[in-house]
C-alpha cells in the first residue's frame, strides 16, 4: 500500500486556508488580560491575551500600533479587534490584531501594584535598609529552577570570570503552586546554616503570571529578614517584581547578576598588580629619599669634626664671658664714679670738715653742746679737735 503523505508547510497551509474561509474569524471581538507584552524594535507588537482558564497569542504589526490612542503594557485588560489566523511557519493559530481599546487593568496587576504600595510604607524599599554585595564573596549561592538555561548561564558566566568560584545551588521552583513558599523557605535555610556569603535568587523571563511568586509577601519577607546580601535577577530586563525592589541589588538578567556577585579574577589580579606596583615604586621614592638625606647628614661637619660644634660652642661661651666681663667692669667704673661724686657731697656736708678750719665740736655726757646756757661750772666736756680730743673743766 502506497501512501501520499504531505508536508508540514502543506498541512498548516491547509488549515490556515479554513480559517480564512470562515468567515466569523476573519473578524473577531475578543477581551481578556494583557501578558508576556514585548514590544519589537521594529515597532510591532507581540503578546498574550488571556483569561482565567486559557491564552492565545497575538501579534499587532506597526502599522496598527502607530494609531494605538494608549500605551499597552502588562496586565492591561483590553478589547482586540482583528483576524484569527494560522502562523504556519509554527503552526500556532494567532489574531492578527488590528484595533485595541483599554477595558480597565488585570487582576494580578493590580495585586502587584497594591502590595508594592503597602511594603514601600512599610519600608522594605528603604535604601538604609540594603547590604552592600561583598566585593570578594567566597561562596555565592543560587536559588533557581535546577533545569533550564539560567542555572547554565550563572555557572558559565561565573566560572568565566573565576575558574575557582565556590558556587552552592539549592534547586527551588520558580514558578507554580507553592513555588512562593518553597523560595521564602529556601532564603531562610541559606541565612540559618550560613551557607553563603551572597544569595543571588534567578529565573528566566516569562508572564506576569509565570513570575508570580516573586511577588509574593512570603519572599518579600524573607528578602527583607535575610541576613545575607540578595541580589535579585528575575525575568528580563524589562520585568520587574516584589523581589527586584526588597532585594539589596537588582541585576537586569541571571548572567548579569553573576557578574555583579563574582569579582572578574583577571581585573582582581591586574588591580592587584597596579598596587603592587604602586607600592613598589613607593618604596623606592622613599629608599632615594632616605638614601638622600642619609648621605647629607654624613657630609654635614656634624659627623665630619663632631668636636668642631664642642669649638664653636667654646669659642662662643669665651665671646659671652668677654662680654659680661666688659660689661662688669663699665657697671663697676660707673658706680665708682657715682660714689666719690655722693663721698664728695657728704663730705662738703659733714660737720667734720668746719675743723679743718680751727673750730672744735664740744660735748657733754656724748651730747652736741650748742649752747652755753646747757653747761653749768664744773662740768667736764669733751672737746673734739681735728686731730684729737680733749677734756676740760667749766668755771
């Protein structure tokens, strides 16, 4: 039996050709919630629309969302207008969306935003409240999902930058029922056993609903009381989380964040040479100036004739002594003087002098007469002369 099987070109050529014969789906009307919202360089649109118990996906090329009256953005609940096609290159069934208006923002949005609200009064954004990202961490640990490419990604980055780094990954979910839990659970084992010197909590990108659990309160928490500095690396670039804002550091993507925990060995290693360097060349300025100053004190006559200054000194104290001795003897001619000028007047003054001249000085029991009227007869006086005394009796 022979059989004419088809391509797989032919097969989704073929339903996309159903779809476009129906005509109900060349022109549909549908709502549902905004997710996984990337918007391409080229200006078209790509994103998910969902409700609560299915998705499909949708492209807006830009064309259309030039005209666009608002910003789509994740989480947006919306009204799409368009055509329900097969993308046959992946065989997924897609709306080619033509129109979009807002109707009102999605639920989890709104979760995301109000306990934001609620832990930044609370304080868990404070800057005052963030750890520095130890600059030569020994062991950096991991909590990610143990399958995927971010773990590849953080261990071929990391051992790039650092052949030996000392990395300990502990497996948790990142996403699902219970993931929230086991991630809280995981940051405080880490911190209780001190298994760590910096955590780095890592996934992929994805929805706002795949990166659930990083919104959580419970890893907030966790975050928050961990001892160990956080550095939180969760989705792309342009997703952001509970855990990206309570973290002590936000890296862009996984591969960013080992390269924010793990010091570059080689820049280490140069950094370390320049110092070495540095230091060198210090020391060597300082040896020359010492050598310097060495060789000065050897050449000064200090260490040539060390008796010389005990000369100078000698020689210096011989000048003082002169000086003071000088000085004496112009002190001593210059009282001398004033001495015989006051001898002189006392001398002109002193009652001994009139003898010189025939007078002489009569007393009486060791008293000055100078009147005879103090004298009776047969009193003995003294009488003084300028070459001697002698007595005699009044009549």
């Amino acid at each position: 039996m022979k059989y004419n099987p088809m391509t797989v070109t032919d097969l989704n050529l073929y339903v996309k050709n159903k779809f476009v014969e129906d005509e109900f789906l060349n022109n549909v009307l549908v709502k549902g919630e905004i997710s996984n919202f990337k918007r391409h360089y080229t200006g078209h649109l790509y994103f998910t629309l969902k409700d609560e118990n299915s998705l499909i996906k949708c492209v807006m090329f830009k064309s259309y969302a030039d005209k666009l009256p608002f910003e789509p953005k994740e989480g947006s609940k919306v009204i799409v207008f368009g055509t329900c096609s097969v993308y046959e290159r992946d065989g997924v069934y897609q709306i080619y969306t033509k129109a979009m208006e807002e109707d009102g923002v999605g639920d989890l949005y709104q979760q995301f935003q109000k306990l934001k609200q609620e832990l930044e009064k609370q304080g868990y954004f404070d800057v005052s409240h963030k750890k520095a990202i130890p600059k030569m961490p020994k062991i950096i640990g991991v909590l990610t999902s143990k399958t995927g490419s971010v773990v590849k990604d953080i261990i071929n980055v990391s051992t790039r930058r650092d052949p030996n780094v000392n990395l300990r990954i502990l497996p948790v979910p990142v996403q699902g029922e219970g993931a929230a839990e086991k991630i809280a659970k995981a940051i405080e084992y880490m911190n209780e056993h001190k298994l760590a010197d910096v955590l780095i909590i890592a996934r992929g990108g994805g929805s706002l609903e795949d990166l659930w659990p990083f919104n959580e309160k419970v890893v907030a928490d966790a975050i928050y009381n961990s001892e160990l500095p956080v550095i939180s690396a969760v989705g792309h670039e342009t997703d952001f989380t509970i855990a990206d804002f309570v973290a002590d550091l936000r890296a862009p993507t996984p591969s960013a964040a080992a390269e924010l925990a793990v010091p570059n060995i080689r820049d280490v290693i140069d950094r370390l040479s320049l110092c070495q360097k540095r230091l060198r060349d210090s020391l060597i300025k300082k040896l020359d100036y010492m050598r310097l100053k060495y060789e000065k004190c050897i050449s000064s006559v200090v260490f040539k004739e060390p008796k010389r200054f005990i000369y100078d000194n000698d020689q210096k104290l011989d000048t003082y002594l002169k000086k003071l001795e000088n000085s004496i003897k112009i002190k001593q001619k210059e009282e001398k003087t004033k001495y015989v000028e006051l001898v002189s007047k006392l001398d002109a003054l002193s009652p001994l002098k009139t003898l010189t001249r025939g007078y002489s000085i009569t007393q009486f029991n060791g008293k000055v007469i100078k009147s005879s009227k103090d004298l009776k007869s047969e009193d003995v006086v003294n009488l003084r002369f300028i070459d001697g005394e002698k007595s005699a009796k009044i009549v």
